[in-house]
C-alpha cells in the first residue's frame, strides 16, 4: 500500500507499502490564523543539516498546517496523542520548509495521494536515511487522514500520504495516522491522478530512483502534470 496497493495480505502487503477527518467545529478550528509567531524561516542550509538541535523540537499536543498547492489550500490537524514520533517529525519538516516546492507525485484515484521527497535532490539525499522509530496505530486510516509511508517497522522518514478514501486494511500493516485533513479535502481530491503509480510508486516498485537523484528537474520535465507543494506552514 502506501507504495504499491496489490492485493497482498500479511507480509507481501509491508512490501507494497512502498518506501512507501471531520473535525468538532470548535476545538480543533480554534486559533487558526495566520503563521505560527517566530516560525522558522526555511533555509536550504538548515534542510542540509539534520542533526542541528532545531529538528528536535517537540511538536506543540496539536497543531494545524496549512498547505498552499497548485490545486489551492488545505489544512492538516496533527495531534501527537495520535502518533507522537510521526507528528514532532512532521512539525520539524513542515517549520523548516522540507516540503515547500515540492510534488505530489504518487496519487493514485481511490487510494492515497504521496508527497515527502524533497524538490532538492540534495535534501532527499540528507533525509533518505534518518528513519523514526514506529508509533503505535491509535486512529484508523480513513479517509482524508495523513500517515506515513515506509517499508518496514521503523523506516518512516519524510514521504506521508493522505488517504483518499478509507483505507482500514493499512491499520493492521502499522502506518499510524498522526492527523487528517479538516478543511480542504476537495483540493486533496482535485490532485492529478492520470500518472497513477507511474511518476513514483515506490523504492520497491523501482519508480523512485530518479526522483531521490534529480527531485523537480525530472519530475518536471517528464511528469509535468504533477500537482505542487508551493508552502506548507504552520498556523496560529
């Protein structure tokens, strides 16, 4: 799944996944506003250093991020209580502009829609590797929410995928939603599926390599109808 969808049970299933919610109107809308104060300004040589102390803080109990796209606007509720490794890592990606100008380039009509490689090679190369422990699966993969791709236990690292519609049979698989989609989802549904697993289904579907060795150069040119990441920032 979250990098090939077969139809595999048990073990064949982990192989597929690939290198791979409808929010109370009160509490978790409250505050949503414009950038978090003194969010940090993204820098290339920031993205480049991983091990900097700025890519370990913890992520606030929840939080919204706002992603702006060639399709328009959504916005993603993260919740640590749902995933706590998944969530801090993807408040550090976010803050730090891993995600901005990048592309969406696994969606896949009825499954999921994939995003995480960097537009700078560079930058993929860095994060390829530093892989997060597992989270528990506390929340279920329906649709519109946002979980990790991976390959096996504890290979989670920046690709996240957001599901199109429910996807229950990922939950016994250990991808562990850490948010959902709580205003946007008919941009998250507009995305461009027509290359399906073709621009990138996976390190195991062997789609990935020029993505990871030339990031938007290739993709650009040879996938051009792929939808963007122009910012994903965090909101008040």
């Amino acid at each position: 799944m979250p990098d090939s969808h077969r139809r595999c049970p048990g073990v064949l299933l982990l192989v597929l996944l690939g290198l791979i919610a409808c929010p109370p109107a009160t509490d978790d809308h409250a505050g949503m506003g414009g950038e978090e104060p003194g969010q940090a300004v993204p820098t290339r040589s920031l993205l480049l250093m991983p091990d900097d102390p700025a890519w370990h803080e913890a992520a606030p109990d929840s939080f919204h991020v706002a992603f702006e796209t060639s399709q328009g606007r959504f916005v993603i509720h993260a919740r640590r209580s749902w995933a706590l490794v998944g969530a801090d890592r993807f408040y550090n990606l976010v803050r730090h502009g891993y995600y901005d100008d990048s592309r969406f380039y696994r969606v896949v009509e009825g499954f999921i829609a994939q995003f995480g490689l960097a537009g700078d090679p560079a930058a993929t190369a860095v994060w390829l590797q530093r892989t997060i422990a597992d989270d528990p699966v506390r929340e279920s993969n329906l649709r519109g929410r946002i979980a990790y791709a991976m390959t096996g236990p504890d290979t989670r690292a920046t690709q996240v995928y957001i599901n199109l519609i429910d996807n229950v049979r990922l939950d016994s698989a250990g991808f562990a939603p850490f948010g959902e989609v709580v205003d946007g989802m008919e941009v998250v549904d507009r995305l461009h599926a027509g290359y399906g697993e073709d621009a990138g289904g996976g390190v195991r579907a062997g789609n990935q390599g020029r993505i990871i060795a030339e990031g938007n150069a290739h993709l650009d040119r040879d996938f051009p109808l792929l939808d963007r990441i122009i910012s994903a920032r965090i909101l008040r």
